[in-house]
C-alpha cells in the first residue's frame, strides 16, 4: 500500500490488497480481518467490504475517525488476518497515512 495523504476531516474509502506469497488472500480461507490505524480499528466483515473483482479490501474511514487523526503528523496502518482455523497472521505496521490538519473541526 503506497502512502497517501489525509485531511483531518475527510471522509472516504481505503483500498487495501492484501498478498500472500505474492498473491491476493484467498478469501474463502479468511474468517475475520483487522485493521488499525491509529486508535481506530476497523473490521471484516463487519465494518469492513471486500471487492472480489478488484480482491481488494474497502476500509471505510468517516469524518469522526480522520478528526482524531494528529495534525500535520502521521498514522501507521496494521493488519492482521485471521483464516478458518483460527491461524492469525499480521502484516508489518507501515506508515501510510500522511495527515494533513483542518481549519474546521466540524463533521458536515
């Protein structure tokens, strides 16, 4: 996942791919995943979609989660997999977000 900025504020959509060995999850084989960044936690498949077209992952993130984002800093990104079994494997904590601060603090 490349590192991209975000606005304090903002409100979208993060596509996330995950590979094993190189290539997309199988998600057949996945039962939960977990993804953090910042205090914000976020989950498949409750909170969280899966593109099978794209075999990409849809983390949301609302205006609420980027608010508690710092300003002018930065947010690290972690995931972990957990597969039918119970194996859980996680991915290396890498910083993706870059956060840019906002004049309004107010959700619109």
């Amino acid at each position: 996942m490349a590192a991209f900025k975000i606005k304090q504020g903002d409100a979208c959509i993060i596509p996330v791919k995950i590979l094993m060995n190189g290539e997309p999850v199988n998600i057949g084989d996945v039962a939960e995943v977990e993804f953090r960044t910042g205090d914000i936690r976020k989950m498949y498949p409750a909170d969280v979609t899966y593109d099978a077209e794209n075999k990409t992952f849809r983390m949301p993130l609302r205006q609420e989660d980027t608010f508690t984002f710092p300003a002018d800093d930065f947010v690290q990104f972690d995931v972990r997999v957990k597969f039918v079994g119970g194996t859980v494997i996680g991915t290396q904590k890498v910083t993706v977000f870059v956060t840019v601060d906002a004049l309004s603090e107010e959700v619109i």
